[in-house]
C-alpha cells in the first residue's frame, strides 16, 4: 500500500461521515417540521446537499456497495412488515380499478419515454427507470444495477416525490377534510 492509498481511506470516512451527518439532519428537520415523508425526503435532500463540491478540492463522496445494500434492505424491512395479508385481500377487493390505472399510466409512461429518448437524448434504460411508478430508493437501486443514469432518474423521481409530497398531498388534504 502506498502513501496514496492510505490517504485516500480517511478522505472516504469523512466523505461517507459527511453524507450520513447531513442525510440524518436534513431527515430529522423535516421529521420535526412535520413535512410528510420527512425523514426520506429530509435525507435526501440533506446528503445531496453536503455532498455538492462548494470548493475545488471537495469530492463528492461515493457509499460502498455494502453500505447501500445495508440501507436498501432496510429500506426493503421497513416496507415488508406493513405488507400483511389484510392489505393484500384489501388490494384484491379494488383490483380492477387499479389495473385500469396502471395500464392508463402506463400508456402515458411510454409517452413520456419516447419524449425522452426522441427530444432529449436519454438511453433507453434510463428514460424507462425514470418514469417507472416506484419508491425513490427501489428505483435508484434498479437504476444502479441496470447502469442507468442516477442523476436523471434520481431527478426526475425527486420532483416528482416533492410535488406529490408537498403540493399535490396538502391540496388534497384541504379538500378532502
């Protein structure tokens, strides 16, 4: 191992220290305010935030494989003990609605897909990972595996994860209640 190596491991501890102390803040101000989905769109936004190069000898910071396998089955946990057979049976009891939806979303995806591909030049993985009806985490580690580009997809999931959240739900709550 040369000196290079050794330098280069502490940079990644802060680099990854960096990530999780401002994933945790922003969560934990957007949990206190009160903002729907605040711990996961409060991490988001705060690791993206203090992983940005505001000088020219910042990094930005990569997490290891292992560290996002961790977080993804976590994520994956967290989702599995709200799945339970009642909600299944609830689901099924609405089923054709839902697949009416699906397959008009799923017209309207293509659309957006081919505007992608044809206008903006997006490859085909990633125009499709984009518009995919998903979680943020499910679908950035899809994107990942199918060396789709995060950037796009992760953008392009984030506005419209912050539009449903805080637009769309609070309007909805207002003329519903």
């Amino acid at each position: 191992m040369d000196a290079t190596d050794e330098g280069a491991r502490p940079a990644g501890l802060l680099g990854i220290g960096r990530l999780l102390l401002g994933g945790a803040s922003g969560g934990a101000l957007l949990e206190v305010l009160g903002v729907p989905a605040g711990m996961l769109i409060g991490s988001v936004l705060g690791s993206a935030l203090v992983n940005q190069p505001w000088t020219r000898r910042m990094r930005p910071a990569r997490l290891p494989l292992a560290a996002r396998q961790i977080g993804l089955t976590a994520v994956g946990l967290a989702s599995g003990v709200l799945l339970t057979l009642d909600s299944i049976i609830s689901t099924a009891a609405i089923a054709v609605p839902v697949v009416l939806a699906y397959l008009a979303l799923t017209a309207l995806n293509l659309v957006f897909i081919t505007i992608l591909m044809s206008r903006y030049r997006v490859d085909p993985v990633t125009a499709v990972l984009a518009v995919t009806p998903g979680g943020l985490a499910e679908v950035s580690a899809i994107a990942l595996d199918k060396g789709a580009d995060v950037g796009i997809v992760l953008s392009v999931h984030a506005v419209r994860l912050f539009s449903l959240v805080l637009v769309v739900l609070p309007i909805l709550l207002l003329v519903l209640s």
